[in-house]
C-alpha cells in the first residue's frame, strides 16, 4: 500500500517543477540581457570588463579596453590558428591605418587561447600595428560572450558597443559599425 501513495506524491512533484521550468523559461525569455540582443534592439551597452589590464602581445606593458575612452575602438578576438581570423587581418589593419591616421580610433586585437610565439609570427605574417592584449584564461572573451572565432566588436568613444560580428567581418560591415560609432552617442545609448 505506501508504494500508491508514494506514485501520486512523485507525479505531482514532478508536475509542479514542470510548470516551474516553464514558467522560468517564459520569463526568461522575456529578459533582453545578452550584448547582441542590446545591440540589435538599438541599445549601446558598456563593454564589460574594460577596466581589466591585460599584457600586450609585444611585451611592451598592459592595456586594459577603458584605457582607449574617448576613441572608437574595433575590438576583435583572434588566434594565429583560425582561418576566418587570416582572412580579415588585412581588412583590420586598413581599418586601423584609417582610424590613426584620422585620430578616430584605433583596433585592439586579443588573442584567444593562442601561444605566444604562434600570435607573433601572425602579427608578423599579415604586418599587423594595431596592438593585441593577450586574453589569459580568455576572462575578456568571456565578458563578451565570445565562443568563437573570431569575434568583433565596435565601441563608440564611451566604450559602449554600437555593432557585433560573430564571425569574419566584411567591408560593408565595418563601414556600417565605425559610422554608427561616430554618429551621436547621446540617443539610444545604454549606461
């Protein structure tokens, strides 16, 4: 006998945590928290982890994101073993040409979970200027939610994030985020 009461005890309990995940994945759902849903519903929100100093790739010191306030900053994560990466250095690189030279801005590249020496001779094989942090324990990657490569992301110059590329980026792509980071920041812009 106490195994039929137990049967309707464990199948309302289980009903009850059903209709508790349900529930939860309704509200859930109705949350905008990720950067890319901000971005996409017109928001800017702040780059996370911008005040973390992180060393340079060259050797040369620590950069932290907050460092570079008051510029448009193209932050793109990148390993030496990542095809898509090969492919937009070059692209990067013009953009950070353009960007020194007009005073705009400026690329900062972080490596991802990529050695040393493998990330230099990268740097040397595409003739890269702009600078890259290494992203130890990838702690900024994980901030932006990077699980891929290679990611891009473009902040104004208040370090808010006005476009993201999961993936290689293009052209048209860069031209559209460096614009809308240049345009007003006053309007939709998230703090």
């Amino acid at each position: 006998m106490p195994r039929r009461s137990l049967v309707p005890t464990v199948v309302s309990v289980l009903a009850v945590a059903l209709v508790g995940l349900l529930v939860y994945g309704v509200v859930a759902k109705d949350e905008n928290t990720t950067l890319d849903d901000a971005v996409r519903g017109g928001r800017r929100p702040a780059a996370p982890n911008a005040g973390k100093q992180l060393p340079l790739l060259d050797g040369s010191g620590k950069r932290a994101v907050a460092d570079l306030s008051g510029k448009v900053v193209v932050l793109n994560f990148w390993a030496s073993w990542c095809d898509p990466c090969r492919a937009e250095a070059p692209l990067l690189e013009k953009a950070h040409r353009q960007l020194t030279k007009t005073g705009i801005g400026t690329v900062l590249g972080a490596t991802y979970n990529d050695a040393t020496n493998d990330s230099r001779a990268f740097e040397r094989e595409f003739k890269i200027t702009y600078p890259s942090v290494r992203d130890v324990g990838t702690e900024l990657a994980k901030g932006f939610g990077t699980r891929a490569l290679p990611e891009t992301f473009v902040l104004d110059r208040s370090g808010r994030i006005v476009a993201i590329s999961r993936g290689q980026l293009d052209q048209r792509f860069l031209d559209r985020a460096l614009a809308k980071a240049q345009r007003d920041e006053q309007h939709g812009g998230e703090q």
